[in-house]
C-alpha cells in the first residue's frame, strides 16, 4: 500500500471521472485512488467496478444516496485516515492534475520540513484556458512574508483554499477533525481550510510549481446576484454555512458576514435582471437559519 492516497468525489460525470482517473494513474509520484461515489444514477458504478476489477490500487465506496461534496469529502477522508495512509490528496472529479501535480506538492512538504510543519499543502488551479480558476482562487495571507524565504521555490503562505486538490498530512485530519458534512455544498472548504489555518494556526501554503486543471463548463465565480434563475435556491446553502463559519471567528467573523450579506443585497439591486425578491429572500433566510445551525465537528481516532 502508498503512503498517498487521492480522494475523488463524483455524482452523475462519468467522462470527467474518467479523465481524473488517467490523471491520476499517470501521476509521477505514485498514488492510490480512491473514488467517493455520492450515489450517481448514471453508469459511474458499473463503469468503476468494471475498470478496477483487476486493480488493487484504486479503490471505490457508494456512500448510498446523494450526501453532497461535503459529505463525500468527509465520508472519503475518514475512510482514507482509518485505512491508515499518511497523506490524503482530495479533488473534485472534474480536477485534472498535472503529471507532476503530486510530485510537486511532495517537493514542497519535503521544503518545509515534513507533515508536522504545516496543515495543508494547495495546487495552483487554472481553467482549461491555461488562465486561473476563478472559483479556486486562494486566499494569500497578509503575513506571508514571515516565511519569505519559500518564495524561491514557488510557496506561499496562505489563509484558505478550496476542494481541488488540497494534500493534507494525517496529523492534520487528527488534530482539527473531519470537514462538516451537514453543509451537503457550498463553503465546506472555506471553513474546514480556515479551521485550520485560523482557528488552529497551522500555517498552510500554495505551491505555485503544482498545477491543476478544474475543467469546469465555465470560468466565471458565483453570485446570487448575476447567477441563473435555476441556481437560486443552491445559495440557501452558501449563506447558511457561512453563517456557521464566521461565527466560529467571533466579533471579526460576525461583522464580517453580515457585511458580506448586506453588499450582496445591494448587487442584486442593483444588477439582478430577474428574481430580486426571491434572491434577496434566499439571503434572509439563510441568515436567520444560520444563527440556529450548529453542526458538531467530527473526529477520527488515531489508533
């Protein structure tokens, strides 16, 4: 068995998970694979089972119905920690990695001194353009000249990152818990990057020489105010758990979010071309559900 495993999270793109797996497979550092199946209706069992039958370094689990992309991160790292790897890579199924994706985030840990020097390591995500990833756009953090030195080899300090490739070390996972999956999508990453780099002070850092592609239909960031009529009710979930997340911050976190909700109800003033009561509706809402939602962390044992 590797000491690295890759965590994929799928529902219903059986040719993007496809296209990740090759990625994966022809990775330079080697790795294990392991697919998180959120009950797709589509032929992504039948494929999987196929194509690993003769396989002993991919693996595959059907978590029973649609529990989202946090409740399939968290389903994939519990699993991937109690099978005991040392190091758990996770990305969504439209994530192709470099062929020295992974080589390189192992470069950098090697850099920093080990697992115990930092809480996660974060690829460089463009679009199929070769241009960023606006919706994987990590967030540097103000005091990243501390480690200035690691600016030679293409690292950067940094505060919180999304689900598209993100290396965890084990001790990690052990220390600050299991990303929460009552939030089903939407902000899982943010809070479980900022829980540990915020609320846990491990210092984490992007690796600019590790460099993934998020083949999304579109390179465009999301906002309730420009967003499509039939996406609408999908924000219930973002301001919801944002609620959640800054609130764990205290006063700062509180101030922050409520500022954050008000200016987007001032963009869909003033920008949306339909639907403004129902978006503005979706915000309240989710506000007032978010001061009485209060998901418990949950923790893996180390044996």
């Amino acid at each position: 068995m590797n000491n690295i495993i890759a965590v994929i999270v799928t529902y219903n793109r059986i040719d993007m998970l496809k296209q990740s797996i090759n990625a994966l497979e022809n990775q330079s550092k080697y790795c294990d694979i392991l697919v998180v199946n959120n009950a797709s209706t589509d032929n992504t069992e039948e494929w999987v089972q196929n194509y690993i039958k003769d396989k002993t370094d991919i693996h595959y689990v059907n978590t029973g119905k649609n529990i989202g992309g946090a409740g399939g991160f968290n389903y994939g790292m519990r699993w991937a920690i109690e099978k005991e790897y040392d190091y758990v890579w996770i990305m969504d199924d439209d994530c192709l990695p470099n062929e020295d994706s992974l080589e390189k985030l192992m470069n950098a840990d090697e850099i920093i001194g080990g697992p115990n020097k930092y809480g996660f390591l974060s690829s460089v995500v463009l679009w199929t353009d070769g241009h960023e990833c606006k919706m994987n756009r990590q967030k540097i953090k103000k005091s990243y000249y501390e480690y200035a030195e690691l600016l030679k080899d293409g690292i950067v300090q940094v505060e919180q990152a999304t689900f598209v490739s993100l290396l965890f070390p084990k001790e990690t996972i052990f220390k600050v818990g299991l990303p929460v999956k009552e939030f089903f999508i939407w902000g899982d990453d943010i809070e479980y990057t900022r829980r540990i780099t915020v609320r846990n002070n491990l210092t984490s850092y992007m690796v600019g020489q590790s460099q993934v592609i998020h083949a999304m239909k579109e390179n465009s960031g999301s906002s309730i105010a420009t967003d499509n009529a039939e996406r609408i009710n999908r924000y219930k979930y973002a301001f919801r758990n944002e609620a959640y997340l800054y609130r764990k911050e205290g006063i700062k976190g509180v101030c922050y979010y409520v500022a954050k909700c008000g200016l987007n109800l001032c963009r869909i003033l003033a920008k949306a071309e339909n639907h403004r009561f129902k978006r503005c509706g979706v915000i309240i809402s989710s506000m007032i559900k978010g001061v009485f939602f209060n998901p418990k962390i949950e923790f893996v044992e180390e044996k």
